[in-house]
C-alpha cells in the first residue's frame, strides 16, 4: 500500500504467503467482488427499466451498456498508473469512492429524469469498478502461491457471482416490481406520467448502494493489508528494458479473450429479460423474467465455487475448456430453439461463462512477474469488450433477437480456442533488480 503498512508479515518473493495471513485480506477483498458485481448487474433489471421510461430501441438500450463499459476501455491503463502511483489500498478507497458518487448521480438523474445524467452517472461508477478491478484481481492471484493463483481467484469471483445472484431480487423488487413498465407485457402502451414515476423508481435503491459503498470504503481505510511480494514490485524506466509484455503469448491471445468472453456475458446477461418476455420464447412479464435471471447469475456463482475446487486438481485450462465447451452447446440451443427450452439454455450459459473471466485473468498474468501491474491494466481494459454489445443490440434490430445470439457463439468458440492452445505460459520473467516497493 502507498506508505509503509502495519501488515507484519509481507507477501514472500513469488507472491507466496501462508494462508492465515493473506485470509483476512481476501475476506475484506471478496466484499469488493461482491459489491461490484451486484452493481453491475443492477443494469440487466435498469436496462429493460430504461427501455420504457425513454422508448428506446434495442440498439439505444444496449447502448447504455456500451458507455458503462467503454469506461474500462478509458480507465484501465490510467488506473495501473495510478495504482502504481498511490498504492493498492488508496486506490481500493478511490474506487469506492468514484461508485458512491457515481450512485449519488444515478439518484439526481431519476430525480430530473435525465437520459444524459444517466449515462454520466453509470460511466462515473463504472471507472470506479475498473479501478478496483485493476487493482483487486492481481492482487487477489499474486498474495498466495503461484501454483493456487486461478483456484483463488476463482473462489473471490464466485463472491463476485454471489453479488450477481441476489442483484436481480434486489433491481426486480425495488425497481421492476415497482414500476408500471416492470409489471406489464411487451409492448404495453405507457403514459407520461407511468414514465415519470418509473423513472424515480431508481432514487432509492441508488441511495442503499452509495451508503453501503461508503461503509466498505471506512472498513478497508481501517484495515491492514499485506504487501505483494519482491518478485511483483514494479520496474523502473531501466529496469523496464530488460522485460517485454509482448513475448508472453497467455497475455497477447488473453486480451482478446477477455475482450471476446465480455461480449458473451453481457450480452447474454443483458439482453436475457428481453429474450424471455418475447411471445415465442416464455412470454412472461419483465418483473418475472428478472426473477429467471436470478437463477443464470446463480449458475456463475455454483459454477465458480465448483471451478475453484476442481482447479485445485486439474490444469486450469483443461476446466476452462470444459466449461467453454459446454457454453457453445447450450448457446446453440439458445440461439435455434423454441419455447421455454430455449430461455433455459440460455439461463445454463450462465453455468458455462462461470470461470471463464478469473480462469483467463489468471493464466493471462501467469509469469508476469513485476510487469504484473501492465498485464493486469490490459486485461481490464480489454473488459471495454461489453461495449460492443451495442453491436448484439443492432443485429437483434436487424435479424431478430434470437438471432444475435449467434455471435455469442463465436465468442464462445474463441475462449475454447484459448483454453487448448492460445493460454500455454511462455517463460516467467527473470529476476531482475527492481524498483523500491510502492505499495
């Protein structure tokens, strides 16, 4: 952390430090995983939300998403620079603090009811989320031993799920179920006034969220935590000569990976309520469908818990092949079928998609040594890949809803592709001297 840490016992060279002394830290850090994936998922119930209030079309909708992402295109390379300037504590701080005052803003735009409001306010709390995410997943696979980094961080990510398990109960009560659009079905004619007061649905879970962001951020601002290990510290300007990013293929295929699996998440994820309230598929109203959500955040969160224990006995990438394999078959289904089977198989990908983000973060950093700060930075950017869910949006405009989830199952074939071969490590930087410890 920025300035000298009150943690006695600091990561040992290699990033390995006994369980009990990196287990408080990873309880704290679990709870960050958890508030920003439940965060994010509050957009799946706020998009169809929105959809009504303004009269949007898929493209329009979707393209809300795309801003909340387009941030970590934005702030993932500046948020490693700025970790490496104030340490990973403060920035853990910072983090929090850009989400609550992005949630202060998502109450004043319900309040004026503004589309241009909302767009700042989620691109404000979505640079929050990059700066944690900057800075928790490495730090997350690196405190530990190397030879556990994938189980562990698959096991904090299932926290992340568990986030995104109980997000649509949470949207779906406070804001769907509440609303005139959230309880009736497609294609509903709503008034000025029905929209007026769907739009202010929002205020108040907005308001919990802010407060309990504020309180993590007074835990972590109390708390001790460990320093990474020497083999981690960053490099300087000359040291930085001696080390490339570019000869570690697991990063350069990784990047694309993570780019690529975000395009099938969110897309998926997002366009889920929409799918299943067509007429063809369950015909259900939007209030209903967030409750069948639930169940496809649900099987990421089983999924992980499960990924981090079979990680544990198999090579992280035979599992992440395993899983992307079976989330190519089920999306088939989803993209061919009819009837409530097909809103199944798409709620089975959830299964599917589980490990994929950890699993590729972890073997994309794998041998990163101290240019694990940039790899990390690289990934996150690379999550900007959610944006082009827009695209899904324009296709579905174009072809169909159920159509355009045929280029999630390109996406789907690609992590299988960096699963058998593109993930293989290359050498591990060699030890080099390095730059005094900034964390």
């Amino acid at each position: 952390m920025a300035g000298p840490s009150t943690f006695s016992d600091t990561a040992q060279a290699g990033g390995a430090q006994q369980p009990q002394k990196y287990g408080k830290a990873l309880a704290l850090l679990a709870s960050l995983f958890f508030m920003w994936g439940f965060i994010t998922v509050i957009n799946n119930t706020l998009l169809p939300h929105l959809r009504s209030v303004f009269e949007l079309s898929y493209f329009q909708t979707t393209l809300i998403e795309s801003v909340w992402f387009i941030a970590y295109g934005v702030m993932g390379m500046p948020s490693a620079f700025l970790i490496e300037r104030i340490g990973y504590k403060n920035a853990l701080i910072l983090g929090l603090g850009a989400m609550a005052l992005g949630a202060f803003g998502m109450i004043g735009a319900a309040a004026a009811i503004s589309y241009p409001i909302t767009l700042i306010a989620l691109f404000v709390i979505a640079s929050g989320i990059t700066l944690l995410q900057v800075a928790a997943n490495p730090y997350v696979a690196v405190i530990g031993p190397a030879e556990s980094s994938e189980s562990r961080l698959t096991l904090v990510q299932a926290f992340n799920s568990m986030g995104t398990f109980f997000a649509p109960y949470f949207g779906g009560y406070l804001i769907l179920s509440r609303t005139v659009g959230g309880t009736s079905l497609e294609g509903a004619e709503l008034s000025m006034a029905d929209r007026i007061a769907d739009a202010q649905a929002t205020e108040l879970p907005y308001l919990i969220v802010a407060i309990v962001l504020i309180v993590i951020a007074f835990v972590i601002w109390r708390s001790d935590l460990p320093q990474l290990g020497e083999s981690t510290r960053k490099a300087n300007r000359e040291q930085r000569k001696q080390l490339s990013l570019w000869k570690h293929k697991n990063l350069i295929y990784g990047i694309p990976a993570i780019f690529i699996y975000l395009i099938a998440e969110i897309g998926v994820a997002n366009l889920f309520i929409n799918f299943a309230i067509l007429p063809e598929i369950a015909g259900i109203t939007p209030a209903s469908a967030a409750n069948y959500l639930v169940l496809l955040w649900g099987g990421m969160m089983v999924g992980r818990f499960a990924g981090s224990f079979l990680m544990k006995r198999f090579r992280a990438n035979r599992v992440l092949a395993a899983f992307a394999g079976f989330a190519l078959l089920v999306m088939i289904g989803a993209s061919t079928l009819e009837g409530p089977v097909a809103m199944w198989s798409l709620i089975l990908v959830g299964l599917g998609h589980s490990i994929m983000f950890p699993a590729i973060f972890a073997l994309g950093i794998k041998g990163l040594g101290p240019l694990t700060e940039e790899g990390s930075g690289l990934l996150i950017t690379a999550i900007a890949g959610g944006a082009l869910v827009a695209i899904q949006g324009l296709l579905a405009d174009m072809y169909g809803l159920q159509n355009s989830f045929w280029m999630i199952v390109a996406c789907e074939i690609y992590v299988l592709w960096y699963a058998l071969y593109g993930s293989k490590p290359t050498a591990p930087e060699a030890d080099v001297p390095l730059a005094t410890d900034r964390q």
